[in-house]
C-alpha cells in the first residue's frame, strides 16, 4: 500500500502540495492503513456505480459543493454541472487545491462549510 499511497496521491493533490509533509505525511499514512481489499472494493464501486444525475434535481435540502479548482480526478466543470442540476446548490471553489481539499485547504473548507451552516 506504501507504493500504492506513493503513486496514486500525488496526482490528486495540486502540484504545490506534492513535496508539503505536513499534507502528504496524513495522505500517505492514511492509505497506508486501507487493506489492499478495502481499496479495490472502492475503486470497483467507483467505476461501477450508476450515474445519479437525473436525482439531482430532486434534491431538497440546502447543499454545499466543494471543489479545488485544480482537481484532475473530480474536475471543476463536474462539479458545476451537479451545481446547476441541484436547486439552489452552493458552489465553492477552493484555489490552489487538487482533490483532496480538506488536507490542501482546510481553512478555505472550514470557512465554507461555516458560512453555508450558517445560511
């Protein structure tokens, strides 16, 4: 899983972030821990799950969408598209932040999630 970990996170991450310990150590770490199994069954349902897009437009509740605006797996222009799917959904994009926004801009995230909280 360490080779694994090695390979797979950097592409997620913005380029910025690559060489950053204090995000790439709890990255790395984390993957670590996941059994082999574990990421293989996230990986197959991934690839497998049905395409959920005709339910946006059914949701009701208040929604947060969250993207790093240099995310190469999950890319902005999705992420829009789901924002213009679900009714009144709030975009948030995270500057200089791959996919793993949380770990990458965790300030901005707090600070989006806080404000939609309080909406």
């Amino acid at each position: 899983m360490a080779a694994v970990a090695q390979r797979w996170l950097a592409p997620m991450l913005h380029p910025a972030h690559v060489d950053d310990p204090g995000i790439m150590s709890p990255l790395l770490a984390m993957v670590e821990r996941m059994s082999f199994d574990t990421l293989s069954g996230q990986i197959k349902a991934l690839l497998e799950r049905p395409d959920a897009g005709e339910h946006l437009r059914t949701i009701q509740c208040p929604v947060l969408i969250g993207v790093g605006r240099e995310d190469a797996w999950s890319s902005l222009a999705q992420h829009q598209v789901m924002a213009q799917q679900v009714p009144h959904a709030r975009l948030v994009i995270f500057e200089r932040c791959g996919h793993m926004a949380p770990f990458e801009a965790p300030e901005a995230v707090n600070a989006a999630l806080r404000v939609w909280l309080q909406d």
